[in-house]
C-alpha cells in the first residue's frame, strides 16, 4: 500500500481510484448517449460467470476491451460497452447443494462483488445495461425464444444415445465432451439413451460455413479453422445397398464413390437402430452382448485410431449395387451412429481402417486403384491416393479420383442406386439439462394433447424458490421432476392434467442472444427492441478467449441465422470483429491451487494499484499472447505513472496558453507520438502503444530539466496528451493528471487529438559537402540521413561531379548531418 503513494510527487492511488469511482458513477461517464448524431459503436466483452470475484484473466479481457472503448469515446463516437453476467449454471448448484442454501443466494452474492470488482478496476461500462441470465425478466425471454424455435420445428425431442457425465450427473452436448472427458468435472463421459430436447442447428450448416466469407479479416483465422472444422463440411455420395430380408435398401455415405467396386463387406453402427433390426436370431445373442460392451466404452476410447478393431457378423449380405456381389453385413464400434447414416461400404483396399478390420476377421481385400505402391492385400497398407482404376467395370483405365467420382456418380444416378452428397460432422445441439439451475424449458406434456407449449402470456415459467440444499442434488432426473407442486398443472389445451418438462435449458442458450438483450435489457414488449437492434448491431468488436471458438461463437452464430429468418434482425453475423486475449499464466504454467502458482488479482491491486496492474497487463505484449506473470513488473510501471504523474505537477503554464510558441523538438516528439499512437490503437498493438508514452514522458522530463523548464508551452501540451493516452490504460492517473492541468473533467469526454501534419514533417538541416578540403556543395537534408545516404546524395551533386573530374573515390568520410569529405584517388 506504502508504494502506491509517493511521497516525493504527492500522488495517491487509492485515493485517486475512490474520487474518480464515484465521479464516473455520479457523472454516468460512461453512459450512451441520447446524441442522435453520433456514431454507434457497439464493444461487447465476453460474458462474465459470477464464480467468486474477479481473477487475472478478467483483469486482462477487460483491461484489453477498455481500451478500445475509451478510444472509441474520445474519438467521439456513442460507445456502448455494456456487463451482464451469464448467472445460471452448475457452480451455483453444487455450491448450494454443500451449503443448504438456494442457488439464487450464491449467484447474486457474487454477482455483487464482481460488480463492485469491476467498478474498482475502473472499466468504462454503461452500468444502466446491466443483464443477468437469470433473473425472471431475462429468462422470460430465453423461453419466448425457445417456443418460436418450437413452432419452427427447430425445437425438437428425440430418444437417442447422449453423452452422459455420471459425476455432475448430466447429458453433455458433443461440444462439452473433451478428449472423452466432460469439459466441467473430468470424469470419463459415458453413453446413455435418453429423450432429449435439441436445437436443429444442422438446418444451418451450410450458412454458417458460407458465411464465414463476412468474418474473414474481421476473426482471427484460427477461429475460423476451428469453426469449418466442427462443421466438418464433407462431400461424396450416398450409396443404396440392398440387404436380406429388408425391404428398403441401406444407404450408406462415402466420401470416395469411386471405390465402389472395392466394397468387400459393409459395416453398421451397432448402437443404431439399423443394427437391431436386420440382425438375424441366430446372431442375437453375439450381437447383443456386443453391444453392451460398446455402450460401457468411453467417447475417447471407441474413437482412438490404436483401438483394437473388434465387431460381430450380423448374419445377412448386402449386394454391391454396381457388380451384384453379395457382401457380409457386420457392426463395428468405428462406425458412429450419429455420422452420416451410420452405416459404410467397406473398402479395406484403400480405407486404413477398413483394412485392420479386414485383417482382424478375415475379410477378402480387393485393390480397385492401382497406385503403383503395391497390392494393400499384401502390404497391408490401404492406399489413398490416386492412381489407374482397375476391377472396376465403367472406371476402368481411368486415373484420377475427380473424374472416376464424377463418372459413377452420374451412373448410381442414373440407375437410381444412389447419388452425390454432402454430409456434416455437425450434430443437431442437445440443449436439454437435468439440473435445477437453469431456465426451464416452457413445455407442458399433456397425455392427450402431446408437447403443449405454455402460451406467452403464461411466461416465465418461474423456478420454484422452496427448494434448497439436498433436494437439488442430481440424481439422474432433473431436481424438479420431485416437485409435484410445481410439476403439476392443467394442460393449457385441454385443461386436463399435465406434467411441466422438468428440464432446463443448457446454458448456451442463455449466451446465444444476451448482446441484442444488452441494447434494451428491460425491455418489455419482446426478448429486444428490434429497432435499437438495428441501429446498434452488428458487434463492431467483441472481446473474449479462444476457448469459445466453437460453442459459444457458432451458437450465437446459429441464433442470429434464426432470428434474421424470423425478421427480428437485419444482418447475416452478429459480431463482425472478435479479438481473442490471451491468458496470464505464472512461471510458464497456467495457474491452479496444485501448482501454488496463483496470481491474485486483488492482492495486485491492493499493493500496485489499478493503474499499475491495468498498464502492467497491457504493456506486457501483443493482446492475442499470454503474459507470464512472472516476467512482468507491476511495481516499476508504478513508477512509471508516478513519473508521467510529477509531469502534471510541475507544469506550470496556463491552460490556454499558445501551444504554437512551445520548444518545437518536444512538440514534434508530442504530435508524432499522437500519429503513431492512433495508428498503434487502430492496428490493436496496444503494448507499443504504452512504450510510446514512455518515450514521450522522457522527452518531457528533458525539457523541463535541462531544456526550457516547466513553463514551456510544449511541456503542457505534451502532458496532456500523455494523460490522453494513459487514460486508455491507466485511467485514475489520467483523470488525476487532467485535473492537475486545469483541464474540466474528465479526460475520458475529452477529444482525441490529431496530429498537425507541419509538426511531422522532419526538420532539413545543411549539409556541407567538401572535396579535398573545399567546400564544393551545400545540401538541404534530414538531420538523422545515413551515412549510406549522405554519400549517394554528395557524389550526385554537379558540383562534386565537376571538381572530381573523373577521379576515383578513395575515401567518404561523413560528420552527419553536417558534412560529407570526399577524398579522391590520386
Ligand atoms: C468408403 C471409403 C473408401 C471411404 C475409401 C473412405 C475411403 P469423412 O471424410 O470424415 O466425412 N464413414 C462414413 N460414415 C461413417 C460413420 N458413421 N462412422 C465411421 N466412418 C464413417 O469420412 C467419410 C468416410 O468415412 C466415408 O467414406 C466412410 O468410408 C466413412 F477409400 O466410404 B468411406
Ligand atoms: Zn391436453
């Protein structure tokens, strides 16, 4: 605490960040403005989850958003920079479950010290648009929406085999399962058969690929690649395969059609339905207790490419529908259900996969491409690439896989056998939850009249609040279908009796629209006021980490598709610019309690200042890198603001004082300074930005030292530009400085300056050019010109040329940027 106040200027942080707190507050500094004239720019950071107070990761997101926003605001645009805390999930839950308490308690407890963390850290938010997911007048919303995808067929229940965490005792969405294991607890995610509510974002697969055309420039492309990876946009044919005693053919998806005449065997996902149904009784038994070994395997193991093939012989034959050949049906555990159809034509011939699972049972392996690599049927390696098809009826002597695709395309086609198709590794969202603390999803199940949904004006479906502590604990249903007295209500149709749905919404759904909600949050009449959406959006930048490049990010993505098709919105892509921070992490490792290597962010602040830790964060390197807390100094960019500070304690000139007369090296350092830091916040490079306002507090010190003191009209203007500069980084020194100056609050309402394009140009100093001692040229040039350069310019000039006459040059030697001698051969 000691080292933030400095006795020698008199400058105290801790008072300073309380007496600007409160101006901002009582000022609404940092409200939109009712300026019809003015720009909209719209900066969003990601949504913050009210786990305990703020950590070193908030300290860089928000450190690294603000200053963007206070930018924008002096550049004189309407900022709208809003907070809001995405307040349902399962944190609050269990904290609830150990302490006997409602999760509502632990939530909105947090929520206030966040907020109070927030206000300390000096973020420049527009406090009025305060939201949080789940509060009534919020979640009301969540459910309109929810029943508008409904009526669209885009809410839709089915039975199917989900991803199920049996510690949090929950359904996991595909994108919640990491390396097999649930994104939240770690424990190893196992499978089990459920009816559950999704979204059906596969509708929007293809938009959400070609519209990625918007973002580019505007995202980073790793986020790019990461989201057409999940996509996972996949182009090749179905194929009809007809199968013993089944009347309908079995359509099998293949990237490589062309491969058709290879298809030694087909292969069905033993948890598919397909499976089930044409197994013969004589296989039955093998076949199920198959099954129940494959249903006890984690995501991660079935998956692995070093698994063991391993399966069972449905005991029926499919027939190759180009050369009649009847082919073993068989289930394997590398089939996936829910990928294309959930069932292959083998090709062990060129599918590696195919191959060890011909291997391991036997299968006959017929080469169709002959590569020139060997036959796989002795090599025992599939062969992928290109080559002369061979065994292959019509493709044969042809030699490259785009036409042999095109050609048996066009003959399943026209034979009715099959034809070209697109595939997505996109599966449809799982948005139903067996936890309490969520927003329940506004169905009523009614025996006679089916899914009921709760009419509009019946909205919000509240949570209960009687219940609390054990009785929220999972147990496999969700918590509320113990409640009868919730549970039970009159069928909005019929009025006979129904059941509530006892699920809640996954909580993405609250984050895929909560930024249309920050425009209008207490609106009334819809989930957002349509028209300010349209003045306001799209996100002229949005601000989060990485780890959201596909769920968060593709589920807003989705939503906003939905909501243009409804005419809600205007605009393809909600967030047209997203920059990623990076993390802090501490002596090269993230930090965790294992390690002891946490950084406390409070305890920073307490000993370094706001100021200190913000400018710390942000001069530590490029936004989009981690910073090592461990190579960072907190404690001399202290003394750093305390320098810039003494600036403003010593000028001693007038506030309107004529500039003009001031020391004019500092004042063309001042309005270069000026141009190269718009263009360093312009281009995002904000660490150099505060290297820069270094340099300029040093060339202030020099003048007010040694040059022509603190008097100088220069050294005002300087400074005062140093605490424009700083106000993006280090905003209660700024504010403090401002006021030093004279200047009205507060330096976060005042204009960005431009930079005087005369002040620019650099000065021309003379240039003596002497041949054998005389002087033979006077040149106008650049007082930092190079040796490379003075030489050039002294040979080219007429004059030197002359009294060379033709001699050779023994020896330049240069004194810049006064003079050039040139000593010629003899
Ligand atoms: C025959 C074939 C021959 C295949 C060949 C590949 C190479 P991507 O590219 O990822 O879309 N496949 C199809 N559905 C599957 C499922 N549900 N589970 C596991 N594998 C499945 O992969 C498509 C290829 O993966 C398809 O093309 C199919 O094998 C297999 F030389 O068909 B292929
Ligand atoms: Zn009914």
């Amino acid at each position: 605490m000691a080292e933030q106040h400095d006795e020698r200027s008199g400058y105290d942080a801790v008072a300073a960040q309380e007496k600007w707190v409160r101006y901002w507050r009582e000022n609404r500094t940092f409200a939109v403005s009712d300026d019809e004239s003015l720009e909209k720019r719209y900066l969003l950071d990601m949504f913050a989850y009210p786990s305990g107070d703020l950590h070193m990761g908030h300290a860089e997101a928000w450190a690294i958003g603000d200053v963007v926003g206070r930018y924008w605001k002096m550049q004189g645009y309407n900022v709208l920079h809003p907070i809001g805390w995405d307040s349902f999930g399962l944190p609050a839950e269990n904290a609830a479950i150990r302490n006997n308490a409602h999760p509502a308690e632990w939530t909105y407890r947090n929520i206030d010290t966040q907020a109070a963390s927030f206000e300390r850290y000096g973020v420049g938010f527009d406090w009025d648009h305060r939201l949080h997911t789940s509060d009534e007048e919020y979640y009301r919303w969540t459910q309109w929406l929810f029943l508008r995808f409904f009526e669209k067929g885009l809410a839709y229940r089915k039975d199917s085999w989900v991803n199920w965490c049996p510690q949090d005792m929950t359904v996991l969405a595909n994108e919640q399962v990491k390396e097999g294991r649930c994104e939240r607890c770690s424990s190893l995610v196992t499978k089990r058969q459920l009816n559950q509510w999704y979204f059906r974002i596969t509708d929007y697969a293809q938009q959400l690929l070609d519209d990625m055309d918007q973002l580019e420039g505007g995202w980073p492309e790793r986020v790019l690649a990461m989201q057409r990876n999940w996509i996972g946009r996949s182009s090749g044919a179905h194929v009809d395969f007809q199968v013993e005693g089944r009347s309908e053919p079995v359509t099998v998806f293949t990237t490589r059609p062309d491969t058709l005449f290879g298809a030694t065997f087909m292969v069905v996902a033993p948890d598919a339905a397909l499976a089930d149904e044409i197994v013969t009784d004589e296989q039955r038994p093998a076949f199920e207790e198959y099954l129940e070994q494959v249903k006890k395997q984690t995501e991660i193991e079935r998956q692995s490419t070093e698994h063991v093939k391993t399966g069972v012989f449905l005991g029926v034959h499919a027939t190759n529908p180009v050369n009649g050949e009847k082919v073993p049906v068989w289930a394997a555990d590398y089939v996936l259900a829910d990928y294309g159809t959930g069932a292959i034509m083998a090709v062990p011939a060129h599918d590696q996969r195919d191959l060890d699972f011909a291997r391991a049972f036997d299968l006959p392996v017929r080469m169709v491409i002959d590569t020139g690599e060997g036959d796989p049927a002795e090599t025992d390696v599939a062969t992928a690439g290109d080559g002369t098809y061979v065994n292959s009826g019509v493709l044969d002597g042809l030699t490259t896989k785009a036409e042999a695709i095109e050609r048996i395309n066009a003959q399943l086609e026209a034979d009715e056998l099959g034809k070209a198709a697109i595939t997505y590794r996109l599966r449809d969202w799982l948005i139903s939850r067996q936890r309490f603390w969520g927003c329940p999803i506004p169905i009523i199940h009614c025996e006679a009249c089916g899914e009921v949904p709760v009419p509009d004006d019946q909205l919000p479906v509240r949570l209960p609040d009687d219940m609390r502590g054990e009785q929220l604990a999972p147990k496999g249903v969700s918590p509320l279908a113990a409640n009868d007295g919730w549970k039970n209500v009159a069928c909005p149709t019929c009025g006979g009796p129904a059941v509530r749905d006892t699920d809640t919404m996954d909580t993405f759904v609250d984050s895929s629209w909560y930024f249309y909600r920050y425009i209008s949050p207490h609106y009334t009449e819809g989930p957002f006021d349509v028209e300010a959406v349209k003045q306001w959006m799209p996100v002229a930048q949005y601000v989060g980490g990485v780890e959201h490049a596909t769920m968060h990010l593709l589920y807003s993505r989705f939503f906003n598709k939905v909501l243009r098709d409804m005419g809600m919105v205007d605009f393809d892509e909600p967030m047209l610019k997203l920059m990623n921070q990076g993390q802090v992490i501490n002596q090269g490792k993230a930090m965790s309690k294992s390690l002891g290597n946490g950084v406390d962010l409070g305890q920073q602040i307490d000993e370094f200042g706001v100021d200190a830790v913000r400018t710390t964060v942000i001069f530590a390197g490029p936004p989009d890198e981690d910073i090592d807390w461990a190579d960072v100094s907190p404690g001399s960019t202290l003394k750093f603001l305390q320098r810039a500070w003494r600036l403003s304690a010593e000028v001693s000139s007038e506030v309107d004082v004529d500039v003009t007369t001031g020391d004019r090296g500092l004042r063309q350092a001042t309005h270069r300074t000026i141009a190269e830091i718009t263009e360093l916040v312009e281009s995002q490079r904000f660490n150099v930005v505060v290297a820069r306002v270094m340099e300029l507090v040093n060339a202030t010190r020099r003048v007010i030292d040694t040059g022509a003191g603190p008097a100088d009209p220069a050294v005002r203007e300087a400074t005062q530009f140093v605490a424009q500069a700083l106000s993006l980084v280090a905003p209660y020194v700024a504010e403090e400085m401002w006021e030093q100056l004279g200047l009205p609050p507060s330096v976060a309402q005042s204009r960005w300056p431009a930079a005087e394009p005369e002040l620019l140009v650099a000065d021309q100093v003379t240039m003596v050019v002497q041949v054998q001692g005389k002087v033979r040229a006077k040149l106008e040039v650049s007082p930092d010109i190079t040796e490379d350069e003075a030489t050039a310019l002294a040979l080219a000039d007429a004059g030197v040329q002359r009294s060379l006459d033709g001699r050779e040059v023994a020896k330049v030697i240069c004194r810049l940027p006064k003079m050039v001698s040139i000593v010629p051969a003899k």
